[in-house]
C-alpha cells in the first residue's frame, strides 16, 4: 500500500528514518516530495538533534511548497 506524501503514516516514517539515520530510506521516502516551510524546518530540527550533517543536506534539498 503506497502511503500518500502528506499522511501521518509517511511523516512518522520520515521522522524515524532521521533519528535511526537511515539516509537512503529517507531518499525514497522523498523521491518527488515537495514539503511546507513549517514540515521542512520541523525535520531539519530533528536531524540536527541527531547531529546527521548528511540527512540535513538530503532535507534542504527537498522542494518547498508555499501551502
């Protein structure tokens, strides 16, 4: 079942892929995702709490929207 980008379910998965510093679940969980400013710091937080210098240039990567 392919979860749909703004759901609960995926945005848990996206956390703990950051904590558990899983980089490449991560890219394919944001393979073509797009994220609000608020979605996109709120992760960025996270991985700098788990001081992964990589996830953070993986996240700043990710398209904004303005919604």
């Amino acid at each position: 079942m392919k979860q749909h980008p703004g759901s609960i379910e995926n945005y848990m998965g996206l956390k703990t892929a950051i904590v558990n510093g899983e980089i490449e679940t991560l890219k394919e969980m944001l393979a073509d995702q797009t994220m609000t400013e608020m979605e996109k710091g709120y992760l960025i937080d996270l991985a700098k709490l788990a001081n992964n210098q990589d996830i953070i240039a993986v996240l700043k990567d990710i398209p904004q929207t303005t919604k």
